[in-house]
C-alpha cells in the first residue's frame, strides 16, 4: 500500500455517513446488502446514498456486484486489514515499543469483542 491509497480510504471513512454505511456493510460479512437495504437501515436518501457507496467503491474499501437485478454491496476485509497494517508498521519503524503496546491494544479490543458477542 501507498500513501496515496491510504489517504483515499481513510478520506472514504472520514464522513460520518460513509462511516455508518462502512459499519453497517462490515456487520452483513459475505453477503453484503443491496442499496434499498442500506438506505433503509440508515435512512438515507437513495441519491445521497448512492455518492457515499461511490465514494467508499473508488477508496477500494467496499466492493459491487450485480445479483440478478440488484447491485450488492460489501467490505473488502483484506483492504481494511492492509490500511491498518500500512498505519501501524509506519507507527512500529524506529519505535519497536510502539508495535507491543498496538499489539497489545487490538488483542484486548478482539477479546472484549469475542466477550460481547458471546455474552450477548
């Protein structure tokens, strides 16, 4: 990954609606959602909608695809997992402490999270 791509998403995700979309399509997995679906969820205008999916598209965050007459979309997890590698290995060189303690941060976040799901 380049500066330039990861600009263009973390641009994608700086918009509190392209954010909500992000999060909702994150929590459909694989089978993603059509635009009908998303825009009910977050009720949101289908013209407003369809720029922010655009947008997220074009970032690479978010891929298309056409199911008989619907277009469905969803997260491209790889995407998400390089820009937060991209983020963290800029953070870790010349810092090795900065690498622990990021380590150490997202395996709490990933057991709070198996906790919450399990539990809840």
């Amino acid at each position: 990954m380049d500066n330039k791509a990861a600009i263009a998403m973390l641009a994608a995700l700086s918009h509190e609606r392209r954010l909500s979309v992000f999060h909702l399509l994150n929590g459909s997995g694989a089978t993603g959602m059509n635009a009908g679906a998303i825009a009910t969820a977050l009720v949101v205008p289908p013209s407003s909608l369809s720029f922010h999916l655009t947008h997220l598209e074009q970032s690479g965050l978010i891929s298309s695809k056409r199911f008989k007459r619907q277009i469905i979309y969803s997260v491209v997890p790889e995407r998400l997992t390089h820009l937060v590698l991209y983020l963290t290995t800029m953070g870790a060189i010349g810092n090795p402490e900065f690498y622990g303690n990021i380590s150490d941060e997202i395996s709490g976040l990933i057991k709070s999270t198996e906790k919450n799901t399990i539990s809840g």
